[in-house]
C-alpha cells in the first residue's frame, strides 16, 4: 500500500500532499547531478589506468595529472587565454552570421513553395561540401588571419542552421495551416504566433549541431591558416611532441563547449521552447 495519506488526516488542508512532489523531485536532480558527474570521473580513471599500463609510450600519451598541470601553468602564463579568445572570438563571428543568414533563409524556404524551387537544388549541392574544405580558397581569397577562419565558419554553421529551420517550417501541423488560412491571419502575425514557436525545436537542433561543427572547423582551420588559436596552438605542440598540451587544449575546447551549452543554449531553449510549451 501506497504511504501517501490524504493530507486531510492529518490535520492539513485539503491539497497539501503535493507539497512532498517537490522534495521528490529535487532528490531525482541530485541523484541525476552525481550521476552525470560520474561519468566523466569514469573517464579520467580509464584514462589514467590506460597510461599507467604502458599500452602507449609515456611521451605519448601522458596522465590526466601531468595534462592538468600543463593547463594550470598555460592559464598562469597567460598563453592559454591568448588562445581561447582568438578562437572563441572567430568562431562567434562566422557562427553570428551563419545565424543572421542562416535563420532567415530557413524560414523563406518553408514558406514560399517557389523559392523553394528555385534555390533548394543549389543548396544541396554545395551542402555536402565541408567547410574545411572551403580554407584553402578563403585564405586565397582573403589572406591568412580572421577573414579567411570566419568565412570557413560560416560556409559550415550556415547550412545546419538553414536545413534545421527549414525542416521545422515544413513539419508545422496542417491543421494549423489551414485554420491560418481560414481566418487570414496576418503573415508577422503566423509567425510569432505558430510558424516560430511550431518550428523552434528544429531551430534549436541546428544551432547546436551548427555551434559543435562550427568548432571542429575552427580548430582545423588554424593548424592550416593560422598563427594563434587553440588549434595552431595544438598543431605546434604536435611539432614540438607535447601531447599533455594537445590534449589540454582538447579538455579547454570541451570545457568551453559545456559553458556555452549551459549559459547560452539552455537559456535560449528556456526562453523560448519552455515558455511556449508551457
């Protein structure tokens, strides 16, 4: 048998049993924080178990320690920080326009049948194309530097960005289509009211998968075009045989990927998805 009472008898207003749910909730968070934290501790244990069975050289792939103490001394240095914001700032700006651009023509393409016709082939021709792909001809194009990194960017993010609004523009229930039609709603109106809300979770999908993308471009980008950079800064250690900073600059690249995720992504999703929904 159940041992939730009604809370009646126990002398309380009627209703105040719901007040144990958030309780129980909130253990379920816990639990779910230690659970979360044990996997990446896992990791760092099989790491350092891996380097310790000598299965690698030690100059070759070093202990979690030796990693960590290396980032410690880049941050007090400075050099790391150099880095990081060269990086982070090249990859915002081609990741910026790829949204200015991308979003826009995402929408124009689930809306409008003839631009869909008409631009929906070449998008899918260059589609395929990696924006790796895209650096040699930027750097021809704009030199080597900041204008070559962030074109190479933008020719990855923009496309994720487009395809994924596109396809939330086109998966909106017909339903809702039709009652638009019937009663002409205004176009700015269908927008703020069913096209955006309808379409944000696929938006949402694109700007994470473009923003993942987007960084792995960066890095290799800068071991080619580059002359600072955490990728440059990984490429040159590579000469040089420091895994411990390769593998630092890989921890620094995923730390940052978890910041942006959480002050920036699941904000944005909560403003948005979660008040929309609610």
């Amino acid at each position: 048998m159940s041992d939730v009472r009604p809370a009646t008898a126990l002398g309380a207003q009627p209703g105040a049993e719901v007040l144990r749910e958030p309780a129980a909730l909130t253990r379920a968070r816990r639990w779910g924080r230690l659970e979360a934290a044990l996997v990446p501790l896992a990791i760092l244990i099989a790491w350092q178990g891996l380097s310790a069975s000598g299965a690698f050289p030690a100059y070759a792939f070093p202990p979690p320690v030796t990693v960590f103490r290396t980032l410690g001394k880049m941050v007090v240095d400075g050099s790391l920080a150099l880095h990081v914001v060269q990086s982070f700032g090249r990859q915002l700006a081609g990741f910026a326009l790829a949204i200015l651009l991308g979003f826009p023509a995402g929408l124009l393409l689930g809306t409008s049948d003839r631009v869909r016709e008409a631009l929906m082939p070449t998008f899918r021709l260059f589609y395929p194309i990696p924006g790796i792909a895209w650096v040699p001809l930027a750097i021809l194009w704009f030199g080597i530097g900041f204008q070559a990194l962030v074109f190479s960017i933008f020719t990855t993010c923009f496309f994720p960005i487009m395809m994924n609004t596109f396809a939330g523009v086109v998966a909106i229930d017909p339903t809702h289509r039709m009652v638009m039609q019937v009663f002409g709603t205004p176009r700015w109106l269908a927008y703020r009211r069913v096209i955006l809300p309808s379409a944000m979770p696929f938006v949402m999908a694109g700007l994470r998968l473009a923003y993942g993308v987007g960084w792995r471009v960066i890095i290799g980008a800068e071991m080619i075009g580059a002359t600072t950079g955490l990728g440059y800064m990984m490429d040159n250690a590579r000469w040089q045989m420091r895994p411990d900073i390769v593998l630092g600059g890989m921890v620094a690249i995923g730390v940052i990927g978890l910041a942006i995720e959480t002050a920036f992504f699941d904000f944005l999703e909560r403003r948005t998805i979660g008040k929309w929904s609610a």
